[in-house]
C-alpha cells in the first residue's frame, strides 16, 4: 500500500537559540504513513528538529505546514539579520574600519595580542618556577644547583624583554591604525554610504512587513496550536509520567481535559443559537457527559493497556514499574489522543539494556500497524529494520535522507561515513 499525501512539511525551518543556530534549513516532507528514522551526533538538532515539528518550540524562521496547510511561516529572523548585516557595514564604513590597510593592521594587532597573552602565561610560569627553585636551593638537598636558578632567573628577563618589545610594536601597530582609520574617513566613499543608506531603508521596510506577517501568523499558529498538537503524540527519553497518578490516571489526563474543553465549546455554541430562538435541545442532550467521557477514556485506556501487554497495570502507580514498562505507558498515553502521527525522541537511550527489546517491539507493531511516525534513534539495527527513510541530521542540515538500505548500505556524505563507522 503506498499512500503519497504529505502530512507534515518544513521549508527552509531554521531555530536559534541565542547566537547559536541550531537548525539552519531544513526542508522535509513526512507522508502519511511514513517510518522516518533521524539519525545523527549528539547536539546536531534531531530534538530541536522533532520539537518545531510539533510547535513545542518556536522556530526562528521558515514553514511548517500540516496537510497542505501552513501552521507556521517566518521571514522575521532573516529579514532581521539581513538588516543588521547592512547596519554593520555602514558602521564599519563610517568609521574607516573596512579600508584594506585598517584590516590589515587589525589582524597584525590581532596576532600580536596574542602573542602577548602567550609570553604573559609564560612569565607567570616562569616566576613561580624561580619561586620554587630557591625554596629548594635553600633547603640544600643538592637536587638544585645555583646554575638551575640562574638559567631561570635568565629565562624570565628575555621574555620581560620580549614582553616589553610586543608592546612597542603593538602601541606602533594601534597608532597605524588610529592614522589610517582617519585617513579612510577623510576620503570617505559618499556613493558607497548613499547606497548602503539605501539598502538599510529597503531592508528596513522588510524586516517591518516581516514582523507584521510574523505576527499574523502567530495569532493564526496559536489558534491551531492545540489541534496540531494533539495530532502528534511525542515520547521523550524520560517517560515524564506523573508519579501521584496511577497508570489510568496518566493516560486519560490529557485526552479528558480536552474532552471536556471541546464539550464546553460545542455547548457554548449551541447556547449562542439557543439564545437566537433556534431549537438546539436535542443536541444538548447528546452532548456527552462529564461521566460518560471519563468512561470513554478509560475504555481507550484499557484496549491500549492490552495492546501493550499491560492491561494488569491499569491501577498501580509508575514507581512500581520498571524503565522499559514505564515507556510503554508513556507511549500508550500518547495514543490515547489518537494522533496522525508519532513523534519519538530516543525512546530507547534511557533504559537497561534488558528493557530496549520490549519498547522497541511495541513501536515496531504500531509501524507496522499502519502508524505514521518519526524516531530520532541511536538503534541502527532497528532503523534498518522498521524505517522506510533515515534522516541523518548533522550541524542542523540534513546531510543525507534516502530509504535505509541505501543510507547505511552505501552512504555518500563523509560525516555520515564516519558517524556510521562509530556506531555500527
Ligand atoms: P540532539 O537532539 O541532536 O542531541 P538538540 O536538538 O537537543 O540536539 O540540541 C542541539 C543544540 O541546541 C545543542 O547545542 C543544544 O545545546 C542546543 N539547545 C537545545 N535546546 C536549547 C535551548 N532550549 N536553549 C539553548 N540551547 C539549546
Ligand atoms: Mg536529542
């Protein structure tokens, strides 16, 4: 069976946090039905990457649509730094840093001070050396001759020397500097700084129609958030699972409470028509009540209890059980919303050896149920296995992306190469 819609797409999906950019361009189709494998090193963005599919987190620039239906779109970032690029360049303009020759000097300047900073951690070392070496010519043992402290005591004036020679040279260097800066300013290029004026404007007026449109697509991504969300059940490493709820308790938390926040709109609409003269009492009536969802939940609850093979752990609390039947729980609790798709971010890294087969075997027969689902995994041998693509995820681009055969029986790109050769 072979289904091509496209459920969740990225265009061009950056995320940074702070000054590090963490996902730079990540364009992905996932279709329905799909087993997509992410693979790739530690802190390459295979989290961050599941968590703006979802939209638990934010991501700073590009598109997430679901069904052909944008949920999220930016420009604001780029824009932004686009602006900020031309600021910098009239600043350097301006201030005569961008001449050749200041450059020029600024690197000199830069190598000096390191220089400097070098001879320095050698001074210091040099002088408790000598410390220590009259400690021990006091004490006389003989393991120290007078010769060794004055070899020292040699050592330490040449690097004072040099150390005072850098500094003339760089005083030397940042007055070259300070000359050329002020001569670039006097022959100070107008029609350079004209144009960069025009393109700050220009690029001004864009990141101002970016903010607005990112605005807008906020308040529209907020509406839906929760609806896409629930489309997606997420399974974390850590099972997060309440320790003061039994298993049951844990799984109807969420699908009732949204239960109940559906029911209250429904109820509220028709009240508004009721209030318009409209006759809506059967409908009310078939409203289901507080009970009858509750009921509802915990039937849904027991079937995927048994699915799993936990059906006997309906009522005890988490502590009791162990790492891997925790997991099954947890990935229960995330189809008791009965998503579109499953989101795992390496169900598998935080348990005993023992326990990696049972929770692996559970997600297998939901793939093979039919489940569309995405799984960021250090199981190779279960990729292979299960998953119809592998994502390998490196420095936050997508490095390579084809169906598991090929991926690991003949990867291309050199990092994939030597990730595979560490973890196979
Ligand atoms: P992976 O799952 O591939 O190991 P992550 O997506 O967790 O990588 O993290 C990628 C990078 O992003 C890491 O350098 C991490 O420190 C950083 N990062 C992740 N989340 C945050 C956050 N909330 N704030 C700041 N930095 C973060
Ligand atoms: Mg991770």
């Amino acid at each position: 069976m072979k289904e091509e819609k496209v459920l969740i797409s990225t265009r061009a999906l950056t995320k940074r946090f702070g000054q590090k950019d963490v996902l730079r361009g990540i364009d992905c189709d996932i279709k329905v039905g799909e087993k997509v494998a992410v693979i790739g090193p530690s802190g390459s963005g295979k989290s961050t990457f599941l968590r703006c599919l979802n939209l638990l987190e934010i991501p700073s620039g590009g598109v997430v649509s679901v069904d052909g239906e944008v949920l999220f779109e930016s420009e604001l970032t780029a824009k932004k730094d686009n602006l900020e690029a031309i600021k910098k360049q009239i600043k350097l303009l301006i201030s005569g840093e961008n001449s050749e020759e200041v450059k020029a000097h600024r690197a000199e300047a830069g190598e000096l001070k390191k220089e400097l900073e070098k001879t320095n951690s050698l001074l210091k070392e040099g002088s408790t050396k000598v410390k220590l070496l009259k400690v021990k010519l006091a004490r006389g043992t003989g393991s120290v001759t007078q010769e060794d402290l004055d070899r020292e005591l040699a050592n330490l004036t040449s690097l004072g020397e040099r150390k005072a020679e850098l500094k003339t040279r760089l005083a030397g260097v940042n007055a070259k500097i300070k000359q050329k800066k002020s001569e670039a300013k006097a022959l100070l290029d107008k029609d350079e700084l004209a144009r960069l004026k025009a393109a700050k404007a220009e690029a001004q007026e864009q990141y101002l129609k970016a903010k607005k449109a990112h605005n807008a697509s906020m308040k529209k991504t907020n509406a839906s958030i929760d609806e896409h969300r629930r489309n997606m059940g997420m399974v974390f490493q850590h099972f997060n699972l309440f320790n003061n709820l039994t298993v049951t308790e844990n799984i109807v938390l969420a699908p009732l409470s949204l239960g109940l926040k559906d029911v209250k709109a429904k109820k509220k609409q028709l009240l508004k028509r009721k209030l318009k003269g409209e006759d809506v009492s059967e409908q009310l009536a078939a409203l289901p009540t507080k009970l009858e969802l509750a009921e509802n939940a915990k039937a849904t609850a027991r079937r995927l209890l048994k699915r799993v093979g936990l059906e006997d752990k309906a009522d005890v609390y988490p502590s009791t059980l162990s790492g891997g039947q925790k997991q099954r729980i947890a990935i229960v609790r995330a189809l008791a919303m009965n998503p579109r798709v499953m989101l795992f971010d390496e169900p598998t890294s935080a348990l005993d050896p023992e326990m990696v087969g049972e929770v692996l075997e559970v997600i297998k027969e939901l793939a093979e149920g039919g489940m569309t689902m995405v799984i960021v995994t250090h199981e190779i041998g279960f990729a292979r296995e299960v998953a119809t693509r592998v994502l390998f995820i490196d420095e936050g681009i997508i490095k390579e992306d084809a169906p598991p055969a090929e991926l690991f029986g003949a990867p291309k790109d050199a990092r994939l190469k030597e990730f595979l050769s560490k973890v196979l």
